[in-house]
C-alpha cells in the first residue's frame, strides 16, 4: 500500500530552527554570563513583576474606590521598582536584549515550523459572469471607503446595480435584497461591515443566490477569511468578471445570521449600553466591576456537547474556530467550512485566577472547544450579546448553531488568499527539524 508522502525539511527550514534555538538558549544563558549567581534571579524577578501587574490590573478593573486606587498602584509600583532595582544592578540591558533574543527565537521558530505546512484552501468552483448582479453599499463603512476607491463607479461600470444606503429609507438592507432577487438578481454584494453583511448573507442563503463581500468595513474579519484584499476593496469587485465560487459556513444565533462570532459577557453587556459610544473608558470602568464579580451567583451557564461552562465572565461563539495562536477571536480562522463552532470562555474569579492567565492556553480559567451547538442559558428571560460587533438583546435560551455549506460566496479568482495558521511553538519539534538528516541507504531488494 502507498503512504502519503512526507515533507522533507529544506536547508532553510533546519537553520531558522537552529537559528531559533540558539536565540532561546543565548537569552537563557544571558542572565548567568552577565550577571553570575545575581542572574538566576533575574527570570524570577521578571515573572513575579508580570504577576504583580496582572493582579494589579485586575483589582483596578474589578473593584472600585480605595481597592481600584490600591490596584493602580500595584501596578505602576511592580514597573518603576523592578526597573529601577535593574538600572541599578546594571541588569536592565539584559532584560531587554534577552526579550529581544526571546522575540527572535519566536520568530524564526514560528518560520521554521510554518514551512513545512500548506495553508487550506476551500474547493472553488469555477461559473459563469453574473448576469444581473445587484450591490449595497454603505457609504459610511471604513471611514468612507465606498467614494475613495470609486466602488460604486466601478461596478457600474462592470454592470452591477448598485443602492448607496445614504438615508433613513434603506435603513432595512435584507428588505433589499430579498426585493432584489424577487426582480432577477442573481447575486448579492454588499460593501459594508461585517453585521450588514451577515444580514444580506442571511438572504443570499436562504434563496441559494451567490453573495458578494465587498471589504469596505472597518476590520473586515469575513473578508480576512476568505482571502480577499482588505486593503484595497476594489479588487474584490474582479469576481463580477472572473470569479469562483466558495461554499461557506453561516452561523445562526436564535434565527439570526452571523458570519463571525457571538460575544457574551463582559463585553456585549458594555456596549450594549447607550453611554458606551460617548465616554467609552468611563462607561468599561463603572461597569467591569459588576460584570467580574460572581459573588452574586452564576450569571449564565453554557452547554456545548457534553461541556459545561459556568459563570464565563466573557464567553465567544464563532463561525468556525479561530487559529491555534488566538484566544481573543481577533485574527484569522484557518477555514470557514469546517462545519462546526469555536468556542472560548474565559472565567477568572479573583486576581490570582487573572495572573494564571498568564499560562496562556493552559490556564485553567480558559476553555477551548468545538460543538456543533452552544446554548447559552441565564435566569435573565433576555441576555445582551454582540453579533458579528452590533449589540443586540437575545432571548434565553440562546442557541448558537452552524449551517454547513450553506452560503455561495463568490470570490475573486486572484486573490492574496488564506496563509497557513501559525503553528505551535514546540521545543521538541524544533530540536528534530534542526537535526542533519541523514540520507537514505536504498534498500536491497528480496532475493
């Protein structure tokens, strides 16, 4: 029987690993060499002042009057009084260089080991030029992106129709569309943020209609996703000539669509309120408080498979699991039609649960997981959340589904694409890449 065949490291890939390792072993020997016996502390000393900071975070944002004033100045103190114990060892040089040395050794590593890896890439589908496209465009989105890169223009000129949402009368985008396709539309574009999006996706699914992503909004986390330019959205509009065709996850909260992420909590409960758009800082600090605190019972409870998440101060359901390196949900998703849910949960009950955090993946305050569904419970008839980044109000139960291969996304045929998601940092992983292979003796055949 044939077996798959196996990457064979490259020159290149065995001297960024052993450029790696020589990095993390100069900056661990650093200390020793520049400092004698003094240096063996010098680690201690660095990690103890990362706890001290977290935990003086912590009483700033959870509590309020003396115990915020006494966290503030935790934390300000574990700074100036280690730096200057340093400066005066003369030991602040070898703390720096030796992060410097630590920053390389990651560097080279996440290359070296990233090499060997081929990123995914959705099976595309080739089709014909649509033959009546329709487009929504908000003119607001990116800071004005639609009139900068001439959009509108653009896709007239390529025979799209386009509706430029500027007034209270197309405030209802999905209306729109579904009146849209209701008149021969047979594709939907829309060049705005990822909540509109969600919205016209929701109706290009549900009447099996191709849908467009424009990446004229602020982040564009969708458009990340499906490899397309989010620094020039015009480039998107190519598909409307010589375009492919993906077929992607839609993730449904309560009936509603998302093509990104749900965010319970701390978060969707402080901007949620109306104050939050115009004194944000001051708005995070009266509320955290409040929202840390579990003193007053388990605010809600999570099922996720036969998981169960108790009192998560900030909880995240996404379209598909976000890569191995990112447990805030702020960078990339490997792929988009795995078919299932990411799910991360964060609890920390007191400071010394928040300064473990600092364990990163393996805190035990951090739940990872995947589930083909969440539900989010609470004795609260109705909870806040955030939808693709809109506040909305979600009525208990909430139950988070994925629909898989349920949207047509049409997508240039060149695009920058997807880059393979970063691999683990493993020291043993490193050790073999960095070994000499060692050729291989044929075999002599069977007599």
């Amino acid at each position: 029987m044939a077996t798959p065949a196996q990457h064979v490291p490259a020159a290149g890939e065995r001297w960024l690993a052993r450029l790696a390792l020589a990095c993390a072993a100069a900056a661990a020997l650093l200390p020793l060499a520049a400092a004698g016996w003094r240096g063996i502390l010098l680690p201690l000393v660095v990690a103890a002042q990362l706890v001290l900071i977290v935990i003086g975070a912590w009483l700033a944002l959870a509590h309020r009057g003396v115990v915020r004033v006494v966290g503030v100045v935790l934390a300000v103190a574990a700074v100036v009084v280690v730096t200057v114990l340093e400066i005066r060892a003369d030991l602040l040089w070898v703390v720096v260089v030796a992060a410097v040395l630590l920053l390389l050794a990651a560097t080279a590593g996440q290359a070296a080991l990233r090499r060997g890896l081929s990123p995914y890439r959705t099976p595309e589908l080739d089709v014909p030029p649509p033959r009546r496209p329709f487009l929504i465009m908000n003119p607001r989105s990116g800071g004005g992106k639609v009139a900068r890169f001439g959009l509108r223009e653009k896709a007239e000129a390529l025979g799209a129709e386009v509706v430029v949402l500027d007034g209270p009368g197309f405030a209802d985008v999905a209306a729109l569309a579904r009146k849209a396709v209701e008149q021969g539309a047979d594709l939907l574009g829309v060049a705005g943020g990822d909540g509109t999006q969600a919205l016209v996706a929701a109706v290009a699914a549900e009447h099996d209609t191709p849908l467009l992503v424009i990446s004229a909004g602020t982040r564009n986390h969708f458009a990340l996703d499906l490899g397309l330019d989010r620094e020039d959205p015009a480039t998107c509009l190519d598909a409307l000539r010589d375009g492919v065709e993906l077929h992607v996850d839609l993730g449904d909260v309560n009936g509603r669509p998302f093509v990104n992420n749900v965010s319970f909590g701390a978060y969707a409960a402080i901007v949620e309120r109306p104050e939050y758009r115009e004194e944000k800082l001051k708005t995070t600090l009266d509320l955290l408080p409040e929202l840390l605190s579990t003193s007053d019972g388990v605010r809600q409870v999570t099922r996720a498979g036969t998981v169960t998440i108790e009192g998560a101060q900030a909880l995240l359901v996404s379209n598909n699991p976000y890569g191995t390196g990112d447990i805030a949900g702020l960078g990339r998703r490997p792929r988009v039609d795995g078919g299932v849910l990411g799910v991360i949960g964060v609890r920390a009950r007191n400071a010394v649960e928040a300064a473990r955090m600092l364990r990163g993946r393996k805190a035990a305050g951090l739940t990872l997981l995947v589930a083909d569904e969440v539900v989010v419970d609470s004795a609260e008839p109705r909870i806040p959340a955030g939808v693709d980044g809109e506040s909305v109000q979600l009525t208990t139960p909430v139950r988070c589904r994925v629909r898989p291969a349920a949207l047509r996304v049409r997508v240039p045929r060149n695009r920058p694409g997807v880059p393979p998601a970063g691999p683990s940092l493993r020291l043993s992983a490193l050790l073999r890449l960095s070994m000499p292979s060692r050729p291989r003796r044929p075999r002599s055949p069977r007599p």
